[in-house]
C-alpha cells in the first residue's frame, strides 16, 4: 500500500519536474521576447505590438536562406537576423517616427496595423504552411532523472543567458547604451545634454528586432514556423515583460520564466485546455494588483 | 440640439429607404450586418473615442450577449424577448465589475488588459463544449418572432436590427452633446484636471464601459437571431481589431463616423474579392495609413482634404 | 428565289437565336476556405474544383453547355460564408454550390440553402451535416465516425482498450473528440484521459507527460498540422513507446515532413487517395484516383491529397447529375439523391433519400508510416 502511494509519489514528482522543465524552456523564449518589448518601451515609451512579428521573421527568413538561398545554417541564422533587423529599421523609419499625433492609441493602432501588414506580406511571399527546421544539434533526448528535455531546449537557455550578459554590458558599459538609458528615464534632459533622442529610438528598434529574429530562430527547431506564429509569442512575451516591469534586464527574464512554468504546471495539474487563460489571467492579476510588476518602483506620472 | 435632431432624421430616412434602392439580394444581406457593426462600433466608439480608454476586447461582449441568448432561448427555451435585455444586464454587471480593477490601468496597459479579457472570453467560449458547442458551434438558434410575424428573411432582418442601431445612434448622439458627454471629454483630455472640476472621473470611465458592454451584448444577441449559428472564431481578438478599426477609419468621437468606419470595412472586402488574398495586407495598411495622415478618422479628413484640396485653403482646427 | 433566300435567312437567324440560349453556361457556386486558417483545406479544393470544371469545360461541357465555377474564399469564417451563400444564390444564380469546406462554415449555411432550395454538397466531415438528414444538403467528406470506427475497430482486434485521447480545440478536433467518445463502448474501449491543445500550440509535453502516467495502449492524437506533428515529437522527445494513433486530417506528405523520424510508426485512417499506387488493381477507385492524383500534380506541382479530393467528388457528382438531364437546382438535387456507386476520391457514393454522406465503411484504409512513406496496414 504504502509503496503504491511511494511510487504514485515519484511519479507526481517525474510529472512536475517535466512540466517545470518544459517551462523553463517556453519562460526563456518569453523572457527573450519580452526583453525586446521592454527596450523599445524604456527607449520610446511605445508597445511594439509587433514584436511577435519579428520573432515570427527570425525563423522564416532563415528557412528562405537555408532552403532558397541554400546557405549553410551557420550564415543563414545571421543573415536572418540581419534581414529582420532592417525590416524592424524599416518600420520604425515608415511607421513610427513620421506620426504626427503620438497618443497611446495611434501608437496602438499603428503597431497592430503594422503588425498585420508583416503578417500578411509574409503570408503572400512564404503562404501559409508551416515548415520546420533542423534542431542545431540533433534530437536525442536528454534525461534529467525522470523527465526529459532536448538538446534544443540548453540552446535556447544558453542563448538566451548569452544574451542578456551582452544587453547589461552594452546597456551598462557603452556609451550608446546609457544614453538609451537616460532616454529612458528622461527624454527632455537626455536631449539637452546632447543625445540625439531619435537616433535612440531608431537603435531601440532596430534592437529589439534582432533580439526577436534570435528568439524566432532558436525556438523553430521546437515549435516549427509559420506565417502566424507571432502573435501568441508576442502576447505572452509582452506579459513576461510586465511581470519583470518592464525591465530589459534580469528580471524580465525572471518574469519569462515564472510565466512559462505557471504555465506548464496549469496546463498539467489543471486543465489543457485553458492553458492560454492561464497566462493572461496571470497577466490581469499582476496589472490589477502590482502593474509596476514583481520587482519594479510604483511609477509616478507627472500631472 | 435641434441640428442634431436634423442630422439624425436626415440619416434614418435613408436607412429606412435602403432596401428600396437595392432590392433584396446579397447587399441587403451586407447591410443588415452593417447594421450590427454599427451598434458595435458606436459603443466602442463612446469609450474610445469619447472616453479616450481603449479596448482591445469589445468582441468578447458581443459573445457573450451571442452565447447568453442562444443558450437560454435554445437550450432552456425562454422567450427571446425576454433573454434579450437580461443578457444585456448580466453582461453589463459583469463589466462593470472588470471595469472597476481595469479601468484603473491606462494606455498600453489598458490596451493590453482588455486584449486578454478578450482571449478569455474567447477560450471560455472555445472550452465549455457542453453549453456553448465549443468550436464547432452552437446551430439551431430560433429566429425572433412578434407572435406569428417571424423575423427570418433579409428584408425582415434589415429594419429590425437597424431599428435598435438608429436607436442607439439617437441615445449616443444625444449623449455626446449632453453634460456627460462633455465629462467624457475632460476625462480624455486630462483625468486629473476633470478630478480636480468635480468630474467622478474613476466611476465615469467605468460606467461608461458598463455601458458600452451593454449596447455590444444586444447587438450579439440580434447577430444570434439572425444568423441562426454561431461559433466562438466570430468572437476573438481578430473581430475586435477590426472594431478598433472601424472606430478609427470613421473618426474617434463620432458617431456617425462610427457609420462610415462599419459600412467600410463591411463593404470593403466585397470590392476587394477579386484580390481575396491582399485583403488582409490592404486592411494593415489601412490602419498604419489612417493614423499616420488622418487621426481624426474619414469624417474630418475628407472635409479637411476636401478644403485644402479643392479650395486651397488651410486645414480647419477640429478640436 | 428571293423568297428562299428570305426564309433561310429567317430559319438561320432564328436557328442561331436558339443556340445562344442553350450556349448559356451552367453555374455552379462555391465556397471555400482558401484563405486563414482551413487555408490547408480550401485551397487544394478550390484548385481541384477549377481543374475538374477546366476539363470538362475543354471537352465541349455537358450536353453542349459549359460549367462556370463562382467560387468565394470564406476564410474560414461562417459569418462570411452565410453572407457569401446568399450572395451566390441571389446574385449569381448558380444551380448549386460546393463546399464549405469546414464543418462549422456548412452548419451556419444549412439554413440559407434550405431556405432558398438550393442543393450543397458540403467538403467538411462533421456528421451533423447530413445527420440527420436535411433535404438540399449532400456531404462528400467522409464523416468522422467512419475514421473513428476504423481506429477503434483495429484496436479491438488487437485488444487494446484503454485509449488516451488528444485533440485539437477547434471545430475539426472537436468532432473528432465528440466520436471517440461516443463510439467507445461500442468497441471495448475505456477512455483513460481527454487532454486538448490550442491549435497554435508549440509545445505537447505537459498533456503527453500526463497521459504517460496513465499508462494506455494507445494514445489517439486528433487535429491537423502542425499540431499532430509537434505531438509525435514531443512523444519521442518523452521516450513514450506507446503506439500513437493520428486522424486523417494528418494524411498528407507534409505530416511525414513535419514530424521527421518522429513519425515512423505512426496509424491512421485515410482516405485511399495517399496509398492510389499501392492499392490492388481490383480497387474500383483506383482509376480515379490516380489519375486525380497526377492530374494535379501535372498543373499544381505537388500531388492531388485527401482535400482537394473531396471537390473533385462533388464537382463529378453534380457532372452526373447534370449529364443525367438535370439543370436547375430542383433536378440537380432529385438527381444527386439518386446517385449510386460512384468511384470516386473518397470512396464510393451512393446517395438515398435517407443517406446523404453516401459513403461506407470503405472509404477509409488504416495507413502507417513506413520508412517516411505511407504504407496500407492489413
């Protein structure tokens, strides 16, 4: 009796170390995405809603230049990167910076309209089947007492600790990236000391689209990549965001990683189905009781 | 006032003279959802363009007014007429509950609660299979009848759902120019400074949104009767950018503008359907080029194009 | 003399008034999802569709009169297909209309055609599209009981009874999870588990590593691409040695593409179109169905499948009809309900006024995946 009950134990503890390990993987991919979300906003102050768009074009545009442009991964994965990064420049040089009435919702309604614009290019240029791409080292499972994770999975956990040393240093430690700070924190003073503020904005998305086109690349091999796959990631990538207060730093990704587990272990010890309302129910509790996020100052607004 | 009253006379006499002018075919068939798209965006209108919140979740009103009637006239068997209005209460008690936390948020946070408020409604309707028919869809909803009169063709359809949207246009229009009307405005303007005049800014807003759930939930009830099907892809986030849209192209703070945004983007894709796969791209673009050269939406930017164009003079300040 | 000339004047005028107006083309109406989401659905039916009518229309039509195909893209949204529905039968004036192609757009168009007494032959599989039956609806997608029983009726020979189920939460999973559920008992089977995933999900783990736990002979995956694929991965991924089960909405190359060595191994009922070549040469359809098959391939680049098959059977059904002497939407009907033992795509039909999916137990094979192709299972 007592062993049943002992082995129904293990098992549990087999499942939730699965669920959490799952998540742990989506969390980072989120953590990445919402980093993205939160440059533009301290750099700018706008949402991109369509930063799902470039993680979505990270992981098209390398399968063009693999399978089109029959380049090795290891140029193609750049060049990708590259691509987005100009279509990011792009949209910030057509959409963003000619408005003339920059109000929270024409800033909304221009990044969703041109989110559906990317969307829909893409649509017409690739069509609308999925493809999938290699893993960068192969399938074999790796085990971790009882549970399970691939070699793509250490990837993206890699790449994205990767990258979020390069973002503190470049932040912390280059010139450009305190003045994108001090952006951040003061548009005016920053420049009046000289910065020339619409650069940074420019630099800001230009940024966050490479750092979306990464996030799409490495999580395809897993997810497969479509036209649409954007719009989820970018959702759940904007509540990771809020969640680390919209930091472009460690707590961000903190944030990322809480929601993806939150959201494996829902899904496993609640419901399958409503995995998604999982999320952002989370997302409106945090909004409701804490907006500045788990770990961030209460925001004050100059009236 | 009394131009008021003009315009909105002007505007029902043509409604009302529609059908003769087209006959009963497809269009009628378009303009009777125009109607409902018109209920719709003149209530998102009142919180977006007046109120200046925006919503990114309207559709999930418009589904729960849907699923409300269709489940308690089909399922349970109540009178329509009756499952009508109290669906509109419970959908609106039940926003003005989420708006009280919510309205609290402002800008891109506002923008992304509402959006997941929406994907909730959404997966609640995808989800509970047993009541609403999951994705598959819930048929066999009865046509609204006034005894043995049954509402079941377009012609029929067209002057019932148009009678409760001219309503609603009147109940708007006469809103907007009233005392609370000007209330909404200072709260778009600055919320602190109407705090300061002794507007109740904070139970405005959420009335407000109380209210605009309303009108969406009778116009899901209506899209119910009509359609005799539905099924939760009408109800998700796609349906509620095209709101905003419609809101936007027509003009923030107009009702009528709400009209011309409705019809538009009903009507649009009809003229679009020999390039069914451009739609799509045409309709972003639309969005990124409405903001970028017109703010103020069709209803003040053809008039402003229409002077500086054709008469060379300067742009009229629109406040 | 004159007067003879006169007359043959007149009779040749009037002879070529009259053939003008039998020269008026056939309209067939058609709705198809070939845009969004059932993209994978509509467009191989609406290029099948075209194709079919292309032919037809080369030889010299029907009797002398041309087919013209009037086909919507619904985009997969029953509003637009109730809108669209009415548009073709007020507007354009077609005798009948194909499609949808999903089972929640036919269920909102149901009642227009009804109404109007315009025949549908519908492409999508839900079986409350002609059950029960309604009198201008036709259906050539075979039902989803039919693959379900397939399934199930395997695992029983096999006695294998405790089945974990995992499907799709849209309309096509939907029906797929209502059958398995229905039809369970009657084959011995116990349902151990009922998990759903978001048809943009990424990532299966969560539902897999539960069922894992559970221990069942067979765990069935229902949806389509790339869902299903991302199912069999992530059960590879998982070491799950369970054999895995999938439905016909995967009976394409492309599931094979998209699932790598993750799919060998794989069962599913499908349509007998992805095994045409390895099928005996006593298969009634097999004529059919090669040809169907290289026929499109020769004008789209990649092979007729499983979808556009179910266009190509409505488009020759209503050539039956109408070859038959039938011309408005009233005969088209009579006609269509009077179908019996055609080869077609999907199996072979025969309609009654009491059967209007017209199709039996043997328009479904088992199929497994062999060496990354699809190999008949006896």
């Amino acid at each position: 009796m007592s062993l049943g009950v002992f082995r129904r134990g293990i098992m549990l503890f087999d499942q939730i170390l699965q669920y959490v390990l799952s998540g742990i993987s989506t969390g980072a991919i989120y953590a990445l995405i919402g980093i993205g979300f939160s440059i533009i906003y301290n750099a700018t102050g706008i949402i991109n809603f369509a930063q799902g768009e470039f993680v979505m074009l990270g992981g098209m545009f390398t399968l063009f230049f693999l399978e089109t442009a029959k380049l090795p991964i290891w140029a193609a994965a750049p060049t990708a990167i590259l691509a987005s990064t100009v279509i990011g420049l792009l949209f910030e040089r057509l959409a963003i910076r000619p408005l003339k009435h920059p109000t929270p919702i024409n800033l909304v309604i221009i990044t969703i309209g041109g989110s559906i614009l990317i969307r829909g290019l893409s649509m017409l240029v690739w069509g609308k089947d999925t493809h999938s791409l290699p893993p960068f080292s192969g399938e074999n499972p790796i085990h971790i007492y009882g549970a399970t994770i691939l070699p793509q999975h250490l990837w993206i956990i890699c790449i994205t600790a990767v990258i979020i040393v390069l973002n503190k240093f470049y932040f912390y430690h280059t010139i450009s990236g305190k003045a994108m700070r001090a952006c951040s924190y003061n548009r005016r003073a920053a420049g009046l000391v000289g910065i020339d503020v619409r650069r940074m904005v420019l630099f800001s998305f230009i940024i966050s689209s490479g750092m979306g086109a990464v996030a799409g690349i490495i999580v395809a091999p897993l997810t497969m990549t479509a036209y649409d796959v954007g719009v989820m990631l970018g959702l759940k990538g904007f509540c990771a965001a809020i969640l680390g207060g919209m930091s472009s730093g460690i707590t961000t990704v903190v944030g990322g990683l809480i929601l993806g587990v939150l959201e494996s272990l829902g899904a496993g010890l609640i419901s399958s189905g409503y995995k998604d309302a999982i999320a952002f129910i989370i997302l409106l509790l945090i909004l409701f009781v804490r907006p500045q996020g788990l770990f961030g100052k209460a925001d004050s607004e100059r009236v | 006032m009394k131009s008021e009253l003009i315009k909105f006379l002007f505007f029902s006499t043509i409604i009302l003279l529609i059908p003769f002018v087209i006959g009963d075919g497809y269009l009628l068939n378009v303009m009777v959802f125009v109607g409902i798209h018109t209920m719709l965006a003149v209530a998102l209108n009142l919180l977006l363009g007046y109120a200046g919140q925006i919503s990114l979740g309207h559709a999930g009103f418009f589904g729960m007014g849907a699923y409300l009637s269709a489940i308690l006239t089909t399922t349970y068997g109540f009178n329509p007429w009756f499952v009508m209005p109290a669906a509109a209460v419970i959908v609106g008690t039940l926003a003005f509950i989420i708006g009280l936390p919510i309205l609290k948020l402002k800008g891109h946070y506002l923008a992304m609660a509402t959006l997941g408020l929406g994907i909730i409604f959404y997966i609640t309707f995808n989800e509970s299979v047993e009541m609403t028919g999951g994705p598959s869809g819930f048929s066999s909803i009865p046509n609204l009848k006034i005894g043995s009169f049954v509402f079941d063709s377009d012609l029929k359809n067209y002057y019932l759902i148009w009678l409760f949207t001219l309503i609603i246009v009147l109940l708007a229009v006469n809103l907007a120019s009233s005392r609370i009307g000007r209330a909404l405005r200072a709260v778009h303007d600055s919320e602190v400074a109407a705090r300061v005049a002794g507007v109740n800014s904070r139970l405005l807003k959420v009335q407000i949104f109380a209210m605009s759930a309303v009108v969406s939930s009778i116009a899901g009830s209506l899209y119910a009767h009509t359609m005799t099907f539905i099924s939760p892809a009408s109800f998700g986030f796609n349906f509620s950018v095209e709101l905003l849209t419609m809101v936007v192209i027509g003009g923030l703070a107009s009702v009528y503008g709400s009209f011309l945004g409705a019809a538009l983007l009903t009507l649009l894709p009809e003229f679009l359907r020999a390039a069914h796969d451009y739609d799509i791209i045409i309709y972003g673009a639309l969005l990124v080029v409405m903001v970028m050269f017109m703010p103020g939406g069709l209803v003040r930017g053809i008039p402003d194009l229409y002077r500086k164009i054709i008469l060379r003079k300067g742009a009229v300040d629109n406040a | 003399m004159n007067k003879i000339l006169m007359s043959l004047l007149l009779i040749t005028v009037m002879l070529a008034g009259c053939t003008k107006k039998s020269d008026g083309p056939i309209k067939i109406g058609a709705l198809f999802a070939v845009t969004g989401p059932a993209a994978f659905l509509g467009e191989p039916e609406r290029n099948t569709a075209q194709m079919v009518i292309d032919d037809i229309n080369k030889s010299g039509g029907i009797k002398g009169r041309k087919l013209e195909l009037i086909a919507y893209d619904t985009a997969g949204d029953a509003t637009k297909a109730v809108q669209l529905a009415t548009k073709l039968i007020k507007d354009d004036k077609v005798v009948a209309i194909i499609g949808p192609s999903t089972t929640g757009e036919s269920m909102a168009v149901i009642p227009v055609v009804e109404k109007e007494k315009v025949p549908m032959i519908s492409c999508s599989a839900g079986i409350k599209i002609t059950d029960p039956v309604k009198k201008w609806v036709f259906k050539t997608a075979q039902n989803d009981t039919l693959a379900v029983g397939r399934i199930y009726e395997y695992l029983q020979k096999h006695k294998q009874s405790k089945v974990s189920i995992l499907s799709v939460s849209d309309g096509f999973g939907a029906s797929g999870r209502e059958q398995l559920k229905s039809q369970a008992a009657a084959f011995g089977i116990t349902i151990l588990s009922d998990e759903t995933y978001g048809p943009k999900d990424t990532d299966m783990t969560t539902q897999l590593t539960k069922v894992r736990g559970l221990n069942p002979d067979a765990i069935i995956c229902w949806g389509t691409n790339p869902g299903p694929a991302v199912v069999a991965k992530n059960a590879s991924q998982l070491g799950i040695k369970t054999p895995l089960y999938m439905s016909h909405g995967v009976s394409s190359k492309k599931f094979i593409e998209l699932a790598g060595e993750a799919a060998e191994g794989i069962r599913l009922p499908s349509g007998k179109v992805i095994v045409a070549e390895t099928l005996p040469a006593s298969d009634p359809q097999k004529q059919s169905l090669i040809s169907f098959v290289n026929e499109y391939k020769k004008k789209y680049k990649v092979e007729g499948d499983h979808f556009g098959g179910h266009a190509w059977d409505a488009v020759m059904l209503l050539k039956g009809a109408i070859e038959a002497g039938a011309t408005s939407a009233d005969a088209i009907r009579n006609q269509l309900e009077q179908t019996k033992q055609f080869h077609g795509i999907g199996g072979t039909f025969s309609y009654s006024d009491k059967d209007h999916a017209g199709l039996g137990q043997d328009a479904f094979v088992l199929v497994e995946v062999k060496k990354n192709n699809w190999a008949l299972v006896q």
